[in-house]
C-alpha cells in the first residue's frame, strides 16, 4: 500500500487550485456517460483532507442523475478536478481526478477498481 501524501493539483487554466491528502490506495474509474467521456482516474479523500487553494468563485455547479454529487468545473477552462459529496454513511468526501494532480501517478487501468455507474 501506499503511504500518505499531499497531492497538489489544480485545472487546465491554474484558476482552480488544491491538495489532496491522500495513499492513492481506491483508484477508481467508472463506466457512466459523463466519467466515460471525462477519462477520469478517481480517488475519494473525506472532505477534512481536501484543501481548495483558490477558484471557489471560478467554479460552477452542474448536477445529473441522483443529483447527490456537486460536479464543479472551472468557468474559464470546463475542467473538472474534483467534485463533492458524500458516502453511504454520510460522511462529507470530495472526489478527485488525479489526473489533475500536478504530478500524476502513472495509472494502470487494469490494475484499479471499475465502478458499473452506467448501471447504477
């Protein structure tokens, strides 16, 4: 298993900025329409090990599906980086795409969880 570390990252423009503390141990994809088209690598962190630096006024709302999830994507250049929510047990969590991580790790998708959200 990995070890803890902060992760910095931010979107394609720079306006959006954040940490994430996480082992990068519940690499994640999903088969949904939108996380299919956005090629997401995912990794749920709790909300108390995210730190959103800057853009929280650049950032715009967008909800689907169960709606249960605040999609945030930079105004100035559509990236997704992150998005908010919370487990089944109504923990608050933020989802990060560690392929907005500053240094991404190289990612084997054979090796990560699948998650069947087209079917959910």
């Amino acid at each position: 298993m990995s070890q803890m570390r902060d992760y910095t990252g931010q979107c394609h423009c720079g306006a959006v900025r954040f940490t994430a503390t996480t082992d990068l141990s519940g690499l994640a994809d999903c088969n949904c329409s939108r996380c299919r088209r956005l090629g997401w690598i995912m990794q749920s962190v709790p909300a108390s090990q995210f730190k959103l630096h800057s853009g929280e006024d650049n950032l715009t709302l967008y909800h689907f599906n169960t709606e249960n999830i605040d999609h945030l994507f930079c105004k100035t250049c559509g990236i997704e980086s992150f998005a908010r929510g919370s487990d089944g047990k109504g923990n608050e969590m933020v989802m990060v795409n560690v392929n907005c991580f500053d240094q991404p790790p190289p990612v084997d998708r054979n090796t990560i969880k699948h998650w069947d959200g087209a079917n959910f």
